[in-house]
C-alpha cells in the first residue's frame, strides 16, 4: 500500500516536471501576410500598429469617433454586421 502511494507520488511529481519544463507558446507572431498599415508584428493574434506621430492627433480627436466607440462597446445584438467582422479576427 505504502509502495503504490509512493509510486503514484512519483508518477505526479515528474509529469508535473515535464509539464512545467515544456516553454509556453509565443505572444509575438510575424507573418508574411499583414495589413500594408502594420508593422507585420501580431502580440495575441492582433497585429501591432505602426507608431503614429503628433500628425495623428487630429484624427485621434474627430466628432464622430464617439459614435464609432460608442458602436463597438454596445452590446452584440446592436452591432452592425461589419462591427461584428472586426471583433471577430
């Protein structure tokens, strides 16, 4: 009994090992195929922008960005078809 309890112990002990010992997939992706806009860098399946400089400001701080945001955090159902294609990459 004390042998089987021993050996159980042992068999955990080591899976545990080699599961811990096994590295975690990457974050960070490059791919050939991307967005002429991007940077081709992907961080968690979304692609990486390219640095946008104090020219953008203006187009940061448009009137109807608070419609766009307002679309995307409202709830699924109101979502246009396009909105939904966007969330889903």
């Amino acid at each position: 009994m004390l042998r089987t309890r021993l050996a159980a112990c042992l068999c955990l002990l080591v899976s545990a090992s080699l599961l811990a010992a096994q590295p975690a997939p990457p974050r960070y992706e490059v791919r050939r195929l991307h967005d002429p806009n991007g940077t081709g860098k992907f961080y968690m399946g979304r692609e990486i922008a390219q640095v946008m400089g104090h020219l953008g400001a203006g187009w940061l701080d448009r009137p109807e960005r608070e419609k766009e945001i307002g679309r995307l955090l409202s709830p699924a159902s109101e979502r246009g078809p396009e909105v939904s294609r966007f969330w889903r990459r």
